[in-house]
C-alpha cells in the first residue's frame, strides 16, 4: 500500500473510530512496512503485539492500598 491508496481509503471515513481503528491500523502497519499485529490470546503474557492489549493502571494510592484500573492499548 502506497500513501495515495492509504488516503483515498481513509479520508472519507470519518470520524466512525470505534467501527474503523482495526482496519486503519492494519493499513497504517501496511503503509509502513511492518508486519499486522497477532491475534489476542487468553494468556495476556503471549500477547506481545495485538490490538485492544489489556493493560493494569495504578490510578493513584490511598492510604496504604493501591488503587487499579484495567484498560486498554488499541495498539500494543
């Protein structure tokens, strides 16, 4: 895929992220020259490189206990 084709697929899309942000990512890996991410697992430690990587946030600290959220990385 050359940029010209990248534009023309995505200038049109709009703002539909949600819908759109696997297929955009796998053009934009396309577009420059590196391999699409892996399929997701059920063991997060296999998951080196895919999309929606769940990820652990310390949010902060209160008193003595931690505070956690899980989130995720659309590209890990």
């Amino acid at each position: 895929m050359n940029y010209s084709d990248f534009e023309a697929r995505w200038k049109p899309a709009g703002g539909a992220e949600r819908a759109n942000y696997g297929l955009f990512l796998q053009d934009l890996c396309a577009l420059i020259g590196v391999a699409a991410p892996d399929p997701t697992t059920d063991n997060p430690a296999q998951d080196a490189y895919v999309l929606e990587r769940a990820v652990t946030f310390q949010d902060g600290q209160t008193g003595s206990t931690t505070r956690t959220t899980t989130g995720r990385i659309d590209l890990y």
